[in-house]
C-alpha cells in the first residue's frame, strides 16, 4: 500500500503540501494540486481518514437535521445539501428530529458527538434561545427554513407569509370568494405565517376571513383528507380550496374525487412547495415555490465558504420570495 512519502516523491512536493491538498486548503495552486492527485491516484493512495482528521481538526463531515426522513419535501433538501457538499470531499451525517423537541436536542447532541465540522438544522420545536446559544458556540451552525432573531446571516429562509398571501389571491383573481383553508400545525412558524399571509389576501379583498373555514391539518396527506371531508361537509358551498403544503393537497384532491367532485369545475385547489410530484397529479396541481432545494444550497455554500474556505463565486442568499405555479387545479368561478 502506497504512503503519503511515496505520494510526496511522486508529486515532487513536500508532505506539508499533500497533507493540505488532502484537506482541501487553496492556498495550494491548480497545477501543484494537480501533480499530488495525479501521483495519489497512479500510486492507488487512499487517506487515513483518521489521521487526517486528527491532524486537520476536521472530520470533512457535515451533520444535517430535518424534521423527518420521508416526503419530497425533505428528500430534495437532503439530496441537495449532500450533493453540495459531496463535490467538494465532504460528507453529511444525517439524523431526524421529528418536531419534538427533546428529540430535535438530542439529534443535535448525537452530530456534536459525531465531532462534525458544522450543523444545517431544519429544527422546528427547539427554542430561539437554544438555537441562539448554539450559534454563539464554537460549532459553526446554520438554519434552514426558520428565522431567529439576531441570527439572520445564520438563517436561510423562504417568506411564508407572501406565499401564504399569493396562494390566496390566486384564488381570489380567479373570482373564488368562498374559500376554505387546510393548514399546518399553527405552533410551526412556516405554517402560522402561511395561514397570516392567507389571512391578509382575503382581508384586503375584502372577504370574512372566518376561523371556521380553517382546518388545522398536520402537513401529511392524510390530514388533506380529513381536511376536505370536513370543509365540505360544514361549508358545501366553498369553491376553492388552499393547501398550507402539497403533501395535503394532493389528499384533499383524492377526497374530492371520492366525493364526486371534479377539479377544477367544481372546486379549485391551490397547495404549496411545488415538490415534484405537484406537476403529476390529475390534474397537475396549481402551487407555490418553496425553493428548499436553494435554501439548502446556500446552507451548503455557507459551510464550504466559512467553515473550509472554500472559494464560492455565487453570492448566498438569505431571503427566497415565493411565486405562484400556475397549472390546471385553479380556474375562474
């Protein structure tokens, strides 16, 4: 098996120079670190991760915290930030926190544990305070999808309010007056933001914004379900319908169906998050960007760039404003 000696005479450098091109230092130019990978991979050298860690102080290791492990949703920002990171030789360690907020603590403690070199948390139940106290600790961290005050070069979030807002008056420029509202969990800040910015649109337009035409819903298809059977039944004369996430609407649109409603002629639904399935429902289900896989790019970056000094000719961004997806579940009433 080849050593880092062998790799040094290969190259033609010294051991200091291959040991930092194994870590992904720049100050070492294009074609010096081209001469040490070339001789590594001629020589079949593979890096003691170990070692490197040890003499680096860095496991190249990201840990990542989302709120569950299953959906498109969650799958795009894993995917995403993996991916960022990959290209440059890091890797992600992820783990779940299940918007609880013992586990979400205890999820963050296990990536500490893990020695990574900085956490991307999509963390919902832990407290502004917790979050605020961990940024200002040695451990480089960044937010996804939330904002805390006095963090905000920490923070990569979407305006949920806005898109609230235009999801509702997408409806409203269609003519709908009658419109019910499936929410997320009120106690979840993007949720409580989404069903404010829907609260504004019907107000401004000068439409009841009534309590009783919310359904308080858990983000789960299941609950679009229940979510429709109940709209429907109090208040059958609703004719659009708006969805806090896609994962509801595409169940209140299988409850529709079962209903014996056809959309959109006989009710317009509207979701949020543009995942990818949105575009292959029946029919393809009018939405909301929520640009997750962006924020988690940027996350990405912000570790590369301020974490491993990595080089990153992209400005990051901090603030993404939703738009309006038009397809076929909305129509003029």
């Amino acid at each position: 098996m080849a050593t880092i000696y062998e790799v040094s005479e290969a190259a033609g450098v010294s051991l200091a120079t291959v040991s930092r091109v194994m870590n992904g230092n720049t100050k070492v130019s294009d074609r010096t670190r081209k001469k040490v990978e070339t001789a590594m991979a001629e020589l079949g050298y593979q890096p003691n991760a170990i070692a490197q860690s040890l003499a680096s102080n860095r496991t190249n290791s990201v840990g990542l915290l989302v709120s569950e492990l299953h959906g498109s949703y969650f799958g795009d920002l894993m995917s995403t930030v993996e991916q960022a990171l990959k290209q440059y030789g890091k890797h992600v360690i992820i783990t779940a926190g299940h918007v609880d907020e013992k586990r979400e603590h205890d999820a963050i403690e296990f990536l500490k544990s893990r020695r990574c070199d900085a956490l991307i948390l999509h963390a919902e139940a832990v407290s502004d305070e917790y979050l605020t106290t961990l940024c200002k600790s040695d451990l480089p961290v960044v937010v996804i999808n939330r904002k805390v005050d006095g963090l905000d070069d920490h923070c990569f979030v979407v305006d949920n309010e806005k898109g609230g807002y235009l999801a509702a008056q997408a409806a409203i420029q269609q003519g709908h007056k009658e419109i019910g509202y499936i929410s997320g969990p009120k106690f979840k800040k993007d949720a409580s933001d989404r069903l404010a910015g829907h609260r504004r649109a019907l107000t401004e337009a000068g439409i009841e914004a009534k309590d009783d035409h919310i359904f308080e819903g858990d983000f789960h298809e299941s609950s679009g379900q229940e979510g429709m059977h109940y709209l429907k039944q109090h208040f059958p004369d609703i004719t659009a319908l708006i969805c806090a996430n896609d994962e509801m609407a595409s169940g209140a649109m299988t409850a529709a169906r079962e209903a014996g409603l056809e959309i959109p002629q006989h009710l317009s639904i509207v979701g949020f998050d543009n995942v990818l399935f949105s575009r292959y429902l029946y029919p393809k289900l009018t939405t909301i960007n929520n640009p997750i896989q962006s924020l988690g790019e940027m996350a990405a970056r912000w570790v590369l760039k301020n974490v491993y000094d990595t080089k990153i000719n992209h400005a990051i961004e901090h603030l993404f404003v939703p738009e309006v997806v038009e397809r076929h579940s909305l129509s003029k009433r």
